[in-house]
C-alpha cells in the first residue's frame, strides 16, 4: 500500500470511529440503547412520587387511653403505653399511632373524668375519708381528705421508713439486739406481750417487723423510746418528705387526713422500688399485714390502725397499674366494716377500666 492510501486508510477509519461514538451518544441519551433502572437514587424526585420521611416517635411517659377517634367523650377502649411508639399523622390532640394491635388514635388529654367518683362518693352512706391515686399516670382523687384523724397504728408505717431510713444512712444499726423488759409490755394488738415473757431478746429489725406486720404496740414502743429522740429526728424526717408537721404534736398523738396517708404510701412506695435488703424486708411485713381492711384481687402492701371509734387503712395495691389507696373512717354506732370493702371494690373496678396496662 502507497503512503497516499495508507493516509486514506486512516482517514476513513477515524470517520468511522467518530460515527460509531456519535450514534453511541444518541442512543444514550433516548434511553434506547440499554435497560435504564428508573429506581431513585437520591437527587430529583421523578414525577408522581409521594416523599414518606422517616417517622417521628411520639413518647408515652405514662399510660393513656385510647378511644374512637373522633369522638372523646365515647367509651373507653383501652390503655397504651408507656413507651415510644411511631408517629403516622395528628389531628389536634389526636395521634395515630403504630401499636402492636395496629394502627390506633390516642388522645395526649385522655384523664378520665371524676364524676363517677363523685357520684358513688357523694351517694354514700357513711362519713369515710378516702384518697386514691394511680402510679403509673399521677391520677388521683379525694373525697373529705382533708378532715384530720387521729391516726391509731398509721403512723407505726410512716415511723418505721423513717427507722428503714436511719439505717440507710448508716445512722442506726437494725442487728442490735434488745433486750425485752418490764415496763415494755404493751396490750392490744401484736404478739409480743401475748408470746413472749421477759427477757426474751429481738434484733430492731425483727421489732420493726412485728410493728409493721401485728402492728404490735410493744415492738413500736420499744422503737418510740429508742428513736423517737434521735437525730435527724422524725419531725425532720416527715418535713422532708412533705408531710405536714403540725399533724404530729406527737409521735404517739400522730394525726393524719387521707391525703396525708396518701403521700406517706407514696413514700413507702418510692422506697421499695429501690429495692434495698430493708425495703424488701419493709415491703413484706407490708404484703403480709395481718389486719386488712382494704381488699382486693391483687396483693397489698397496707398498713391498718383502729382505735375506739377510729378505723383506718391505707395500701398500694398492685394491680396491673398500680394505685394507692387510703379509707379513714369514723364507724359511730358500730357502722359495717363492710364500707372497706364496697370503696376497695370500687375503686378497683375504676382503676381496672381506665387503668388496664396488661
């Protein structure tokens, strides 16, 4: 081949190359030389695709009801929470929320209505003092709890928290041993002075027990006169917590109101979630009290006290969600004992239909 041709040779393959780029381009560009993924990768959305961002959690610090949206007022259905849950779409007050039953509504204002509670209350036949409070969502109600009682054995629960706290502090050793002796017997409820003679010997913790659990007059006593001057004293103690120390002139002249009960069982109740060696051994003297007066289908942690006229209890029930319940009573002319167990039946079925966490 000449150099003249070997040049055309050139030429035309060199055309030939750029009209087979050319047409590359062209096929590229009308989506008709390969299989185009029309997926989205990120950029531009194509048309007619509807952006869903990531769902927002909405957070349940407490249980709350669920009813049919969009009306309120209807029924109660059931309880959600507490946790966080993914958020779908609001109206107002109104959330849709994913649950493990589906999708449902919840209302963020749900708090049952008091009425019901101030019909049986008011309709009732006797004078009764009564508290009730909820744990898991703070809601709580009174009826006369604010008319002060003396508080018989009530105040040998909030007395022994405030020993339970002496020992966690480091402040009183519950492993000494004492010695009981005459002078100490004293009568009516317990076990001490009907079992045990003089000179038999208990630790603070079994008195604390037998106080708690017989409410036994002797064990408290015995404690009174060890503790009852220590320092930090008891007036200090029960001012911490919030309890109101113009009801105690007293140890033993302890005065209380329902509401009063009320934040001494949440106290108690604050206290055996911590879960130490004594509050364990506080809660099961409490489980195990052997005077009842507030019943239920759940167990109880309560504390009872009765003196002539004046009969009391005051519990945290632990139901599916938790409540504290505090009765004080003056049962004149021999009254039924009865009214404790028509309030506990009560308030249970109340707690159990606005309350249900299982």
């Amino acid at each position: 081949m000449s150099k003249k041709q070997s040049i055309f040779a050139i030429i035309m393959l060199a055309i030939g190359l750029i009209a087979v780029f050319a047409l590359f381009l062209f096929m590229l560009s009308h989506e008709g030389f390969f299989v185009v993924d029309n997926a989205n990768r990120g950029g531009e959305i194509p048309n007619n695709t509807e952006v869903i961002p990531n769902l927002p959690v909405v957070n349940l610090p407490r249980p709350i009801g669920i009813f049919e949206y969009p009306n309120a007022n209807s029924d109660y259905i059931d309880l959600i929470g507490p946790g966080d849950f993914e958020y779908i779409e609001n109206d107002g007050n109104w959330y849709l929320i994913s649950a493990d039953s589906g999708n449902v509504w919840i209302d963020l204002t749900f708090w049952p209505s008091i009425d019901i509670l101030q019909d049986f209350f008011n309709s009732f036949p006797h004078p009764v003092s009564v508290y009730y409070q909820n744990l898991d969502t703070g809601f709580s109600f009174g009826h006369r709890d604010g008319i002060n009682y003396f508080s018989a054995s009530l105040n040998k629960a909030s007395f022994a928290l405030y020993v339970y706290h002496l020992a966690e502090q480091g402040l009183a050793d519950l492993n000494r041993i004492h010695t009981y002796r005459q002078g100490e017997r004293r009568e009516g409820t317990g076990q001490i002075w009907r079992r045990y003679g003089f000179g038999r010997q208990f630790t603070h913790l079994e008195l604390l027990r037998y106080s708690v659990m017989y409410s036994d007059n002797t064990a408290h006593q015995i404690l009174e006169r060890i503790y009852g001057n220590h320092t930090p004293s008891y007036w200090d103690f029960y001012r911490s917590i919030g309890g109101n120390v113009s009801l105690v002139p007293s140890i033993s002249g302890h005065r209380m109101t329902a509401s009063e009960a009320a934040l001494i069982m949440r106290n108690i109740n604050d206290y055996f979630e911590t879960e130490t060696e004594y509050a364990v051994h506080f809660q099961y003297s409490m489980l195990n009290s052997d005077v009842p007066k507030i019943t239920a289908r759940y167990p109880i942690a309560q504390k009872y006290g009765g003196w002539d006229d004046v009969f009391h209890d005051m519990g945290i029930i632990y139901a599916p969600s938790p409540y504290i319940l505090t009765i004080l009573t003056s049962l004149f002319d021999m009254q039924p004992f009865g009214i404790f167990d028509e309030i506990s039946q009560f308030i249970q079925d109340f707690n159990d239909r606005y309350f249900r966490t299982e």
